[in-house]
C-alpha cells in the first residue's frame, strides 16, 4: 500500500515542484508558492490515491479536510522559509518528506475509517 501511495506521491511530487518554482520564479513567495503548488498537485494525487492505493470512494468531505490540513502545513513551511530567507528548495524538500510521511498517515485514517 505504501508503494503506491510513494509512487503516486512521486508524480504529485513533480506537478508541485514545477509549480512551485514557476510561481517562484513569477515572484510570489515562498509560503504563497508553496501552498498553490500543493492545491494544484493535490486533486490528482488524492484520486488516484483513492483508487489504487486505498480502493476507496472520492469522499467530497474527507478530501476537502485532506487539502485544508495538509495546505495549512504547506503554508507553515513556507511561511518559516521566508521569515527566515531559507533557501527555497529547503521549504520545498521539507514539505515534500513531511508530506510523503504526514500525508500517508492521514490519507489511510480518512480513507480506511469506514473500512
């Protein structure tokens, strides 16, 4: 399950970084980047989470708390990044592993709890 959960996460991975750095690179910071990158990715890896990772519904209301828990920690760690003047690629790198380890976690208590 993990595997294709870190498979899926690998694309949704690629969607967020090249959205991310676009948006840098169009001069929005880093918390702003971080967190409209995220919603970009999010929508195809959560379906394709459902499906083939978890064998689960689209649930409307799960996805949309998946999106505003995992979205407030993607605005946090941008948020750090700039108030610091981290390097943006450390706000990046740091929410993609907390993502992959946070994300899965809570991808399987919302599609699993009626399992």
């Amino acid at each position: 399950m993990f595997t294709r959960y870190a498979l899926i996460g690998i694309v949704n991975t690629a969607v967020h970084f090249a959205t991310y750095f676009t948006l840098i690179t169009y001069g929005l910071n880093q918390s702003s980047s971080n967190v409209l990158a995220f919603s970009v990715a999010v929508t195809g890896s959560y379906l394709l989470n459902a499906k083939f990772t978890f064998q689960a519904k689209y649930k409307p209301k799960e996805y949309s708390l998946y999106v505003f828990f995992m979205g407030i920690i993607s605005y946090s760690i941008g948020y750090v990044g700039d108030h610091l003047a981290l390097p943006s690629i450390l706000s990046l790198l740091t929410f993609s592993a907390l993502s992959l380890l946070i994300g899965y976690k809570f991808s399987k208590l919302l599609f699993l709890k009626d399992k």
